[in-house]
C-alpha cells in the first residue's frame, strides 16, 4: 500500500457526482443554486455525528488488529 500524504483527500463528491446522483433521483442535473444547497446538506449529513463515524472506523481497525 502506498503511503499517504498528510493533506491527501480521503474522501471525496465532485459536482459530476452530485449531477449523476440527480439525473438517476430525478431525471436531470442540478443548478448552480441547486449544487449550492445541495453542498450545505451534504457538509451537514457528514459532519453531524462524524464522532461516530470515527468511533465505528477506529472499533473496526482496533478489532482487525486483535484479529491477526
């Protein structure tokens, strides 16, 4: 495995993303305005409870661990 980089990207959702994920829910892409929204709720979906997210991976990682 490669080694990352301190400010590599992790995780990302491009605006393609975000177009394909609306033409197959509703039928077409999305506005600027749209895009706009659509960026707050993501950042609010995904940093709402991330403590968890968090605690889930690290769980997950500590168990693999134990598991070698």
């Amino acid at each position: 495995m490669k080694n990352l980089t301190e400010n590599e990207i992790v995780f990302a959702i491009t605006v393609k993303d975000l177009q394909n994920e609306a033409n197959e829910k509703i039928g077409r892409n999305l506005t600027g305005d749209e895009i706009n929204i659509a960026k707050k709720g993501l950042e609010w979906g995904l940093l709402t409870d991330i403590d968890t997210v968090y605690n889930a991976i690290f769980d997950e990682m500590i168990n693999y661990e134990d598991t070698k």
